[in-house]
C-alpha cells in the first residue's frame, strides 16, 4: 500500500468517528423552524455618498427663503422662479439705499462753505509763522549760511 492508500485510510476512519459521535452539535438559539416568508436583511456600512452629477446654484440676491416653489428632482426652466426671499431685510436695504441717495443729492445742492484761508500779500505772508520762516531765511541766506534757492519754499508758500 502507497501513501495515497494510508491517507484514504485515515480519512474513512476519522468520517466514522465523527458520525458515531453523533455528528456536530448545533446551538438550538441559532435553529428555527421551516416556514414560508419574506426574507429581509439590513446591512450597515459606513462610507462617503458622492452625488453622479454636481450642480452649484448661484443667486444675486441674499437673505432668509420664506418660500421654496420647486422640490427636490423637479425639472426647471431658465428663468422660473425657485424661491421667495423674505421683503423685509431687501426693503430695508432699499430704504437705506434711497436715503444715500437723497442725502448725497442734498449735499450737492447745499451752498459750499467758504474757508477762512490766511490771505497772502505781496508784501508777505499774513500768518506770523510763515512769516517769521520767511524772514529767517531771508536773513540765513544774506549772510551765506543757505544759498537762494533755499528761499524758494517759503516764497511758494506766499503765494
């Protein structure tokens, strides 16, 4: 006899064991009875839903929706009406609008006002600081501390 006879043979000797044990027990919790019905399972997972198609819906206009006139899978048009905005946040922004307006077209209408400016005369400056600036550098550039040219600031500020 080979080695593939002895194998046989143990493995028709072990099958008899078995079944004159009396086979493998059964948990009876786990055991129900025959009957005719629906079968239904439920099955967890987790995982990401990703959308087969993404559509972004823009709109110019922001505030609270008050109604929605489509629902979900509906087919629209271009240029239907999907939403209703609340009125009284957009009225309000309205109005403040509007009184911008108004009050800019006050102002322009308004006679401007005229400003007490120090008037310049030829003689020189009427404000005494610029005055005594002038004279300063009059006198530095007489005795040749600061050239001519330096002069010019406070001469185009007389004028």
């Amino acid at each position: 006899m080979g080695v593939l006879g002895w194998v046989l043979v143990l493995l028709i000797a072990g099958g008899v064991i078995v079944a004159a044990r009396g086979g493998i027990k059964i948990d009876p919790t786990k055991l129900q009875k025959v009957e005719k019905g629906d079968l239904a399972k439920s099955v967890v997972a987790t995982g990401k839903v990703t959308p087969i198609t993404k559509v972004e819906v823009k709109s110019k206009a922001s505030g609270i929706v008050k109604k929605l006139l489509v629902d979900y899978g509906d087919k629209v048009k271009k240029g239907q009406l999907l939403a209703q905005l609340d009125k009284v946040e957009i009225q309000a922004q309205v109005e403040q609008s509007r009184a911008a307006v108004e009050a800019a077209e006050a102002s322009l209408k308004s006679p401007k006002p005229t400003m007490n400016v120090p008037r310049w005369t030829p003689k020189g400056p009427t404000c005494p600081c610029s005055k005594r600036a002038y004279e300063r550098a009059i006198g530095m550039a007489k005795e040749g501390v600061v050239s001519t040219s330096a002069l010019e600031m406070p001469r185009r500020t007389m004028n």
